[in-house]
C-alpha cells in the first residue's frame, strides 16, 4: 500500500480538537488494511514530523432497519489516534 493511500482524512470533532490541542493527539480515518507502522510512516511523511504512538480501532457499522430487515447505513471504518512528540504539530488542525 503507498503511503498517500493509508489516510483517508482528518476527523474533525470537539473531542479530537481538545486532543490536538492538551494532549499532542490528532485523529485520522485510515484505510482498513493499514496496520500500525502504516499509519506512522504516512503521517511522517505528510506532515514532516516524529510520531511517538499510534492507537487503532475500529468503529463499527451502523445499522438501521427497513420491515424486518436489517440494512447497514454506514460502513465500518478505521480511525487511528496519532500522538505526536512533545514540540511537533500539524498545521492542518490549527487555526481553524
């Protein structure tokens, strides 16, 4: 897998701005193939700077219901919480 392929987008939620901000962690959507080193070789090479740890898990799929069926409205996904080194940041998650 190339290394532009491994990050799909940032999340962009209060929770993960707080992290950016108090803790140094920045939240990403991953592909599901990816595995740990993936992410980190990714996230160093985009955005220039040294990953310390990198948390994984899966968020399920949502269901919903039509009759009696049950039907997936959203697809599970990957999402990877990205600590970064104490004095490094991403400028994407800044000023915004």
């Amino acid at each position: 897998m190339h290394v532009y392929e491994v990050i799909r987008r940032p999340v962009i939620t209060e929770k993960s701005y707080d992290a950016a901000d108090f803790e140094n962690k920045f939240t990403f959507e991953v592909d599901m193939r990816a595995n740990k080193l993936q992410i980190k070789d990714a996230v160093e090479t985009a955005f220039n700077v040294t990953v310390e740890d990198v948390r994984v898990l899966v968020v399920p799929a949502k269901t919903g219901r039509v009759g009696r069926r049950k039907v997936v409205r959203k697809s599970p996904w990957k999402k990877a919480i990205v600590t970064l080194v104490p004095g490094d940041s991403i400028q994407y998650f800044e000023g915004v």
